[in-house]
C-alpha cells in the first residue's frame, strides 16, 4: 500500500460519515433547515474539512438521493431470493413496517425527500422522480410477474398506499396506523395474486 492509498483511506470515511449524517439530518430536520455545519457535527467533521468533500449543500443532496436509490437496491437485493412476487411484495410492507416508529415521527425518508425538493424550482432536475421510480418499476415488475396485466396501475397504488400512510403515521405520531395498513397491503396482496 502506497502513502497515497494510505491517506486516501481516512478521507473515504469521512465522505461516508458526511453523506450518512446528511441523509440523517435531512431526514429529521429537512433540507431546508439544515446547515452544513448540522451535517458536520452530526457526522463529527470538521466544519472547516467539510469543504473538501463538498462545496454546497446541493452536492450533499446529490449524495443522498443515491445513498437512497442505494438503499433500495439493497433490498430489493434481498428479497430477490424470495420464491415469488406476492412474497417480495409482502416482504417490502414488513420492511416499511419495521421502520413505523422512526415514520411515526418523520415520515418516510424518500417520500419526505422528494416532497421538499419538488418545492424548489428545479425540482432538483427530476432526481426525486427517477428515486420513486426505482420503487414503482419494482413493483411494477413484481405484479408483472403475477401475470397482471394492470401492474403498472397497482406498482403506482402499492408505493401511493405505503406514502399515504407513511403521511397519516406521521401526522398523527401513531405507529400502529402503519402496522394496521401493512396487514391491509399484505391481504391486497394475496387478492391481487388470486389467494384471497
């Protein structure tokens, strides 16, 4: 290993904290509130080393938005050896329902996300677009799978149902809701597959 690589190391570990504590603070605060000095303090950085990494806050969202699509990947990954689409599909409500506590106060990390970035002008190029559809087109292939025929229609009420309820969760701070609408997802599931 050369000095270089050496060097190198300390930095890749920094960048990660900075863009692990920025997906953090957005999440909990908002982009908008946010300073970088948050994320430096949150990722325990030096302000002043920050800048090294990134110039702006809006390179900080750049990073988070593909720590998200990262995320997801990873567990779709997961459930790709699941014996079939109902299952996945079953599979990601448990997973979105295993996070109700941190919904019940923040809502959904990615839907929050692309809600406060669609207020700006740009609407951040479309990027919190091209996120959600990384989770529709999933889901799309998934009642593909089931042989329906209307799965582009379902992929777009599945991932609807889970942001709507990660809405009311959040609004009214009550966990449960979501548990009680992932098992309303899971028997939709099995209608929309013919077991129900």
């Amino acid at each position: 290993m050369t000095d270089s690589q050496t060097r190198a190391a300390p930095r890749a570990g920094k960048r990660e904290r900075l863009v692990e504590a920025a997906a953090r603070v957005f999440y909990e605060q908002g982009i908008e509130k946010t300073t970088i000095a948050d994320i430096a303090t949150a990722a325990d950085v030096p302000v002043g080393n920050v800048y090294y990494y990134f110039k702006t806050k809006d390179q900080f969202v750049h990073a988070v938005i593909e720590t998200h699509a990262s995320t997801l990947a990873e567990v779709v990954a997961k459930l790709a050896p699941l014996p079939g689409p109902a299952e996945r599909l079953k599979a990601m409500v448990d997973s979105w329902v295993d996070q109700r506590d941190l919904a019940a106060r923040f809502g959904c990390p990615t839907g929050s996300l692309a809600a406060e970035l669609d207020k700006r002008p740009d609407g951040f190029g479309g990027e919190p677009a091209r996120l959600m559809s990384l989770l529709i087109d999933w889901a799309r292939d998934q009642f593909t799978e089931l042989g329906r025929p209307d799965a582009a229609e379902l992929a777009v009420a599945f991932v609807a149902a889970y942001q709507g309820i990660s809405l009311i969760t959040n609004t009214f701070r009550d966990p449960d809701l979501m548990a009680t609408e992932g098992e309303r997802l899971k028997r939709w599931i099995d209608e929309v597959a013919g077991r129900g």
